[in-house]
C-alpha cells in the first residue's frame, strides 16, 4: 500500500508534478507507481513526468510538466510571467528553451525554443522543481518580443527590484549579442541609451513621464534627488531638476491613498517651506491626459525657474 504522505510531500512542494525517478527515490517501487498510474491517482505527462490528479490545474503546474518533460528552462513569455515583469506579452503557450543538439518530444501547449549558447549561469533551479531563465538573461529573449520603450521599462523595473544589477544584465546582453540575435541587439541599445550612474525607475508611469517630458525638450530628470526639509529629514522625490528647485512626484492609488496621501500632502509643504517646488501627477493625467500634462509642467518649471533664477 502507497503512504500517502510521501505522495504528498513530494506533490505538494512540486506544484503537483515529480517524475517516476523521484518516486523511485521515495521508496514506491514501479509496480506501486504503475498501479496508481492504472487507478488514475497519477496521470503521465510526458517521458516519465507524472502528475498527481489531486493537485489544481495552475499555471505553475502547467510550466513545471514542461520543464520536467523537456528537462529545459523556462524561458520568454513563460518566463517574464514568472519572474513577474510588467508589459510581459501574453502567451497560452508554455515557452522552454534547450540547447541546441538536443531531441526533445515537447509535451502539448509547450512552445520550445533551441539555443546554442545556453550557459548554466544563465539556468536557476528553483526549489519547486522549476529551472527557468534567469532574469537578466530572460531580458535578452524579452528584446525580441516587446518594444523598444517596453523593453526599457523591463529594465527599469529589473533594476529597481534588484532582479538584477546593471553590470549583470550588461555581461549577459554582450556575452549572447550576435548580429543574428534581435533580441540581445534590442537590449545592447536599450543598455547604451541609459546613464550608468541613473538611478533606476520605479514604476511604468514614472518611466512613461520621464520619457514624454525629455521629448519635450526638459534637461535630463535627476530621479529621486536628496532634498532636505527644515526639519532636517531628508526625502527624494520621484524627478526633478535640482539646480531650478523643481521636483515631481508620480502617484498611484495603490500607494498614494488614505494616511499615505495625507503624509504626501504634508511631505510637499516641507519640501515648498525648504525652498523648492514640487509638483504632483496622478496616473490618469498620465494615462488619459499625458501632452496636456506635460505641457502643463512645462509652465510650471519656466515659472519655477524664473523665481529661483531672479532671486
């Protein structure tokens, strides 16, 4: 008779998939995982994977079958999913790449992708029993599949997260970069547009702003510059322009409600009472009304200029 807490503790730290070679290991022997197999309490997914019937149908387990059956990483959509970047394009599809020589019979809704210079630096073997590209080199595959300008935010938020560190992502774009490979061609010009020394953005609609008011023709934004209030507390607004006194802060409702908006509202008193000004958008002015915003700003900032210049 199978214990069936081994079956659990092996199914249930899997996402609901093992192989016949991990139950070997267990102790079951393979006329118990067969019998189960012919009961249905496990069901074949592939070359030896075997999923547990008990276990809900998830996205997770849908990637781990693909992994285990194709003994690849995770890579592309399936990737940036999991790893959870924004503007990630949607996919119905499990992506996973391999190397290149090898013969692999993908499992259903498994979209497989070969590829020559498949570093084990770039696998991570997650506890799950997941392998899935690692960030940094998950932006290489992102170059192909997203624009230039969601690219950036990609990076962006890679940044911010500390998913990765600039050096890293740097190392991986120019050790795959080949002319025949868009997606490390899209990232090395992404890589080069951005200042080294450029704190990272935080979110899209800071990204998105900071793009729109430099096409208007801003000087550069420095983001989040220290500024200290006449208290002595030192904060650092989203973008500003130092040298003019001139800051912007970047709201959104999931950070900028209730006590939170209270606090800013008093931030932005001691930071005027400190000599500067600071200027608040929402994300609808961003996302519904962007030109009339940055226009609005751009008046804001000659006002706010003159007075410090002509004082």
């Amino acid at each position: 008779m199978v214990d069936e807490a081994v079956l659990a503790a092996e199914f249930s730290r899997r996402h609901g998939v093992s192989t016949r070679t991990r139950l070997l290991a267990r102790g079951l022997t393979s006329r118990q995982i067969d019998t189960l197999i012919r009961r249905r309490r496990l069901i074949k997914a592939g070359q030896g994977v075997l999923v547990d019937a008990c276990s809900p149908h998830t996205f997770l387990r849908d990637v781990a079958v693909s992994c285990a059956a194709t003994r690849g990483a995770a890579s592309h959509h399936t990737a940036l999913r999991i790893w959870g970047f924004r503007k990630a394009p949607p996919s119905d599809d499990q992506h996973v790449t391999v190397d290149w020589a090898r013969r692999v019979a993908a499992p259903p809704r498994t979209v497989l992708h070969r590829c020559t210079a498949l570093h084990e630096l770039d696998i991570v073997s997650r506890l799950d029993g997941i392998t899935v590209l690692s960030p940094a080199r998950t932006m290489v595959d992102a170059g192909a599949l997203v624009p230039a300008a969601d690219l950036e935010s990609m990076l962006e938020q890679g940044l911010s997260d500390t998913k990765f560190t600039l050096h890293t992502v740097t190392e991986v774009c120019e050790r795959l970069w080949h002319p025949a490979r868009p997606g490390a061609c899209a990232l090395a010009r992404v890589l080069g547009a951005r200042p080294i020394a450029q704190r990272p953005v935080r979110s899209d609609l800071e990204l998105r702003l900071d793009r729109a008011l430099r096409a208007r023709g801003f000087p550069p934004l420095v983001r989040e510059h220290p500024v200290r209030l006449p208290d002595g507390a030192v904060v650092h607004p989203d973008l500003g322009i130092p040298e003019d006194r001139f800051y912007i802060e970047v709201d959104h409702p999931t950070w900028h409600t209730g006590a939170d908006a209270e606090y800013d509202s008093w931030r932005d008193k001691q930071v005027r009472l400190a000599g500067n000004h600071v200027e608040r958008v929402s994300n609808r002015a961003i996302d519904d009304h962007l030109e009339e915003t940055v226009e609005l700003l751009w008046n804001l900032w000659h006002a706010a200029r003159a007075v410090h210049r002509g004082a």
